[in-house]
C-alpha cells in the first residue's frame, strides 16, 4: 500500500494542473516543491515579464499622447516600486495557486523531491529528510537558463535575476536571439536603459516566419536597441564597476549589465532519474512516449523536462491529458499541431502554424502568400515610426490556411482568434467571406488579395 496513488515532483504549470485534475479523478495526490508554488510562468516567466512590457511600453505611450494633444512633464519610473508591486501580485498569485490545490485535496509540501526507487521519494527541508511513497509519480520540474563554458561568466545573470535588481543599469547587453533575449531587450530598452543585443546567428528568433523575424530587428533598431546579429561573446572581464566583453569580431565592448538568454535546459539533475535507469536525451530531457511515460513504468514527465515548445499552455495540456489518462480511464494525447503563440517583444508578434520558409518546403509551387503591411491608426496622430506586418499562407490545392503571422499591436491577442479558425481547417475563401471589424488590425486578415 502506498501513501499516495499519484506524486509530483514540481509545482510549475504542468504539476499543477495534472495534480489538481488526479484529485478530481479522485486520486490521493501528493506534491512537492522546494521553491514556490506556480513554477517558471508565475514567479519568474510569463506573469512578471508581461507586467514588465507593459511598464517598459508606457515610455512610448507618454510620447505618443502627444499627438493626441495630451502634455505633461516627463514622467519619470521608479523601478523599486515596479519591482515591489510585481513581487505583491506573483505572491497574490501564488495563494491562488495554493488554495486551488487545498481545495481540491492535493497535499503541498515544502522540500525538494528526489527518487530513491520507482515508488519512493525522499523528501527534504530544512528538518532534514523522510520518504513517502506514491503508485505513480510525475517529474514535472521544469527547465532553467543555461550559460554557455566562456572566461568570466560567473559575472553574467539570467532572466531569473533581472526582475529583481536593486537598481536599473544605465548600460544593459543581452545575449541570445530567442524569445526571452528579444523580450527583455525590449523591456530594458522601454524602461530607459541603453540596451544591446548580441546574436551569434544570422536572424534573431530562429525557427520561425524569417520575414517577421527581419522585420522585428528593424523596429527593434528604430526603437535605439543596438542589435548586432553574427555576434557572439568570448569572454567577459570586469573592468571596475563595468564589465567589457570581447567579441567574435575581435572588437571589445563595454557595459553594466550583462544578460544571457541562450537557452534553457532541462532540470532533471541530482533527482534520481539517472540512477533508477529513466531514459534521458544528453541534454537532460527525459524521453517520453505520446502518454508521457518514461521507460520505467510508473514514472511519467511533462513539460520544459521532455523538451518540445517549452510554453506554459503546452505543459498544461500535457499535465492534464496524463491524468485523464491514468486517473479517468480516458487515454488522452496533446496535438501539437498548429500551436499558436506570441512574443512580448516590441513591437509584439503573434504566429501559428508554418513559416513561409516551411510552407514553401512542404506545398513548393502551390504555396500562395499574402501579406499585408501598413501603419496602425494609433500611430498615425503619434507620429510613430513603426509598421505593422499580417501574412497568411495558403495551401492552393486546398485553399486552406496553414500558417498566419503578425507582428504590430495587439498581435497576441488576435492570433489566438486566428488560430481557431486554422485549427478548424478554414480556407482562404472563408476568411474572405468573413466581414470585416473596422477600424481594426484584425480586419487585415479577411481582406488580403
């Protein structure tokens, strides 16, 4: 007999969610966490970041109200104020999370779990340690930043860090070309900091639509991010209270700050998983089948730990479909396709489905593609100088829709109304049908020729 049917070993998104649908299912559920309830997206992801981009864009809000024949004095930000009402908020949002759990009898300790054999986890605190025992258990820990083995990167933070410093730099460098590199370069830069970023590649957002990609870094450059791609760091030195950094073009540069977003890496060290035999890739992520086993039996994964699109709502369909599953007697998969998704960079992007350079690949000459690029009414009083961007992507043997990108505001949140109708196999002929929301962004997409 076993103290619980069903563990978890991490209270981030995936956790969460399976353990709380296990106990609706009716399994005695048990969850341990050595940090804080919520994981990566509440305490230090998706939640705070956002809050962040919206402080960082009130600085081209102030400019832009001038048009619209608003004045003021220039306003000036207190980063100690954001710093504490956004640690007030995560920690509202942490109760939240606890109390959903107490309210549906999953049992929340405070230690950090680690496998002792395929049904006994050792639980350790600040009291020392104990075990418990559980018929199936879930590693569901999460994934964190990674740093590449360069001289002087001790001196370098993550994102993890850069919500919580004690002051604004005057000089920032992010290095990294991906989602969390070209969000917080964003930030930085909206909150007043002379920012910098460095790509070693030769676009920044690798992998996806390579036209939104460019047209990104061009906004970026006219909002003064000082982007260099083809760059990477050699090595960092401290320099009195600066750092400089010397460059893969044998050029040095010299900054306050110095951020890397290169990557995330899958926390499954020093947990027991290499010593009960589970089987991992060589960067850590455990190796799963389409109802998140691992190859021990009864030790399953969801998650940044088994790789894939590494996004919050993935790992909650994964943590939910693995207790269906196993708790409801209804096996349960996650389609992967066609996931929609946004970056809070600045200007935003929002995509779903295939890049134009994919598209291409896959539908070769019957690959239709519309765009549309214009500037958005708010910006016309403004006198901003930045244009959005719609695409569409057509399947001309099926007139269906295969990928959809946009990059200009409000791009997150029409994408998600996109996505449906792709998901749903619309063509092009219905978008076309579809009446139009004017004056809006969202009306581009049913009125591209």
């Amino acid at each position: 007999m076993y103290d619980y049917d069903f563990f978890v070993i991490g209270a981030g998104s995936g956790g969460v969610r399976s353990s709380r649908m296990a106990a609706t299912y009716g399994a005695k559920v048990g969850l341990c966490e050595d940090y804080r309830v919520g994981g990566t997206c509440v305490i230090r992801g998706c939640v705070p970041k956002k809050l962040y981009v919206y402080a960082s864009e009130y600085s081209s809000a102030f400019k832009d109200a001038e048009g619209f024949g608003w004045s003021a004095e220039r306003p000036k930000l207190d980063w100690q104020k954001l710093v504490s009402n956004k640690e007030d908020e995560i920690t509202r949002l942490e109760g939240l999370y606890g109390k959903n759990l107490d309210n549906h009898d999953v049992e929340i300790i405070k230690a950090r779990g680690k496998l002792l054999d395929a049904h006994t986890v050792e639980l350790t605190d600040e009291n020392g340690s104990r075990t418990v025992t559980a018929d199936k258990i879930l590693i569901a820990t999460g994934a964190w930043p990674s740093f590449p083995d360069i001289p002087g990167i001790e001196h370098a933070i993550s994102s993890n860090e850069a919500f919580d410093l004690p002051e604004l730099p005057k000089r920032i460098t992010v290095v990294g070309g991906g989602y969390i590199a070209v969000e917080f370069a964003g930030i930085f830069n909206g909150l007043g900091v002379e920012t910098s970023l460095l790509y070693r590649g030769e676009e920044i957002l690798r992998g996806f639509d390579l036209e939104v990609r460019s047209k990104l870094r061009d906004e970026m450059v006219k909002k003064g991010v000082d982007v260099r791609i083809n760059t990477n760091v050699t090595e960092i030195k401290k320099d009195g209270d600066q750092y400089i950094l010397k460059l893969t073009d044998g050029n040095e540069m010299a900054t306050d700050l110095v951020m890397y977003a290169t990557g995330r890496q899958a926390n499954t060290k020093n947990i027991g998983l290499e010593e009960l035999g589970v089987k991992m890739k060589p960067n850590g992520e455990i190796i799963v089948d389409e109802y998140y086993r691992s190859n021990v039996d009864n030790i399953f994964a969801v998650g940044d730990v088994i790789g894939g699109m590494q996004l919050t709502p993935i790992a909650i369909k994964e943590g939910a479909a693995l207790a269906a599953t196993q708790f409801n007697d209804t096996p349960t998969t996650v389609n992967y396709d066609h996931i929609p998704t946004a970056i809070f960079s600045q200007p935003p992007i929002g995509t779903v489905g295939l890049s134009e350079e994919d598209a291409r690949e896959k539908y070769g000459d019957d690959l239709k593609v519309f765009r549309s690029e214009y500037k958005s009414m708010k910006f016309t009083l403004a006198g901003r100088d930045e244009r959005s961007l719609i695409k569409m992507l057509v399947d001309g043997k099926t007139d269906k829709v295969v990928g959809a990108h946009m990059i200009g505001p409000d791009s997150a949140e029409i994408i998600q109304g996109i996505a449906v109708a792709i998901k749903c196999g619309a063509t092009k002929a219905q978008f076309d049908d579809t009446v139009a929301v004017h004056p809006s962004s969202a009306e581009e997409f049913v009125l591209m020729k």
